[in-house]
C-alpha cells in the first residue's frame, strides 16, 4: 500500500472517530463527559484539517 493510501485510511478514522465522539457527547448525561467529548471531537477534526493539507501536498 502506497503512502497516499495509508494516510487517506487514517483520514477517514479520524472523522470517523470524530463522529463518534460527537454521538458519545449526546448520548451522555455527564456534562463534564459531554464536554470532553466534543474537545476531543474537535481535535480529531482538527487533526483531519491537517491531514487533509498534507495529503494536498500530493497533488
């Protein structure tokens, strides 16, 4: 498996996770839960952003 298609996967798992996270957060009565949740949702879409310029670098 090339580069490009090893960190696509690893693109697609970080938005994945993200919704994930996201769903936690809804799911859950904590408020601190729900809080920590969506930070890290956050960082995980932000990671995506990241990944996402790097792979453009391909281009």
């Amino acid at each position: 498996m090339d580069i490009r298609n090893r960190v696509e996967m690893c693109l697609e798992n970080f938005k994945e996770s993200a919704r994930e996270l996201r769903e936690a957060a809804e799911d859950t009565e904590n408020e601190q839960a729900r809080n920590m949740f969506e930070m890290s949702a956050e960082k995980a879409e932000e990671c995506a952003q990241q990944i996402q310029m790097a792979l453009n670098q391909f281009k």
